[in-house]
C-alpha cells in the first residue's frame, strides 16, 4: 500500500553521532526517507516545539536515513538535545534533486556546515555510478570539520578527492572553500559543479563556475512552515524552495536577484545579508 508522504510518520531514534560540539547526526529507520534522492527534504516534527526542514543524510543501515543538526534556535536545540529512544515525527521527503548528467565524468561539489548534507548523499549516488568527484568541504577551524571521514567512506569505490579548508588554516587548505574551489579549478577540469552552504558562499561559487562556463545546481535553504507549497514562507520572489527546489541550476539562479542578497525570516520580512 502506498504511503502518504503529507501524514506524519513517527519514527524512533537509533543513533545519535555527534560530529562537533554544536552539530549531530540523527539516524532512525524509515523506508520512505532511505529512498530520498540527493538535495531532498524531510519536515521534522519535534513534538512540542516546532516543524522544520531538514535534508535526507545518508544512513549505513538498510531502510534507515539521517539528520544532520546545528545548535542554534529553539527549534534546532530542542532536536540537538534529543537522545536514543524519543521520538520524531516526519514528512515528505519533499521536492526536487540534484540531477548527474548522463556523460558525466569528473564533478566538484563544494559544500560548508549542515550544507553537506546533501552532497554527501549526492556523493553516494556519485560513487555507485563510479563517477569522479572532488568534495571541498569548508569550515572556519579544524573544530568545525565534520564528515571527512564520512565522505572518504561514501566514495570508496570510485576515485576521489576531499579537500578540506579552514580560514584560520589550521587544518587542510588556508581559505575559504571558494579560496578551495578557485585552485581546484586551476590543477583540473570538471564537467559540473554541485554546492550547498550558506548562500553568500554559494553566490560566489556560482560566479566561480560562470567564469569557467561550468554548469552547476546549488541546493537552497529557506524558512519553511509547510514544505508544500502552500504558506510561501520559503519564497525567493517568484519562486519556492519546498517546490520549485530545493536545487536550481545556474540559469534559474541568474534570474533571482534575491539570491546572495536577502533572505526573509520567520515572520516575513526581508533581511539584507
């Protein structure tokens, strides 16, 4: 019998890894969630507190699936703090995906924070079609890397590179994951490029990529209250993220002046990066 991904499905935590002192990995079982495509999304009910949008992190069980989570607001620490054995409530996923090109050979994804997410998943369908990949991930010290290893795990069975930057240069690369992006591009070519992170690091990496005529998909984060369509909290002018995205290429991108520049918050109201 079909699911109805719009009713809430309850599932029950299994694990919990914790990646930095600010950040988690929740992993429980869930058919419909193991089944995501890469830049996905999942509502996340935490019972009591609040509703919120959160990538599909890949899961190293059958039928399981993962969240990745950051301390910050109430909501985000109400889910930072649950444990084994609570219960969350989901929906979804929701959306649509970052696409691979048939001919595909060599592929960057640059991603920083909680923006890995999906480019981890992205990597794991990279890797089972044995597709060439170099993962930067950015962070601003070495305290704040998380999922090297993870990435280094996901891609075993094709060849790839992970590059991991950090401002203050005290592990990795010196610079930020554009600082990467620009000398990854210099030592090699690419067909594509895939990024998720903060937007004002996404806006760059797409100027980045028109500069070497790269085609890329960014995957967007907006405030989202329904995650269908229909409140339009997550709109970038004429377009919404839960349904038009959450992944745009770089023809859609061009056209939102919004994009790089403000954002809106919970209430609304337009915020000038």
């Amino acid at each position: 019998m079909p699911i109805n991904i719009n009713i809430i499905r309850s599932v029950l935590i299994e694990r919990v890894l914790n990646e930095t002192v600010s950040v988690k990995t929740i992993l429980f079982k869930d058919r419909v969630s193991s089944k995501a495509e890469p830049g996905q999304f999942l509502m996340v009910w935490i019972p009591g507190v609040e509703e919120l949008p959160m990538s599909v992190m890949v899961a190293d069980e059958v039928d399981s699936a993962a969240i990745t989570i950051r301390r910050k607001g109430i909501g985000s620490t109400a889910l930072f703090n649950k444990r084994i054995g609570e219960m969350l409530g989901i929906r979804g996923p929701y959306g649509n995906h970052f696409k691979i090109a048939p001919n595909a050979r060599t592929v960057l994804l640059v991603g920083g924070g909680t923006g890995l997410v999906p480019l981890i998943r992205l990597a794991a369908k990279l890797n089972e079609m044995r597709i060439c990949c170099t993962l930067i991930i950015g962070a601003s010290a070495k305290r704040e890397v998380f999922f090297e290893n993870t990435a280094d795990a996901v891609l075993s069975d094709t060849k790839h590179k992970i590059i991991v930057s950090t401002e203050n240069g005290d592990y990795g690369f010196k610079g930020t994951a554009t600082d990467a992006m620009t000398q990854a591009l210099k030592e090699e070519t690419f067909d594509s490029v895939y990024t998720c992170g903060p937007e004002l690091m996404m806006k760059k990496v797409l100027a980045i990529a028109y500069a070497y005529s790269l085609p890329i998909q960014a995957s967007l984060e907006r405030h989202m209250k329904c995650g269908i369509g229909i409140c339009a909290s997550c709109c970038i002018e004429d377009k919404l993220v839960c349904k038009d995205g959450t992944v745009f290429c770089e023809k859609q991108l061009s056209k939102m002046n919004e994009f790089g520049r403000c954002y809106r918050d919970k209430t609304g109201r337009k915020i000038v990066y």
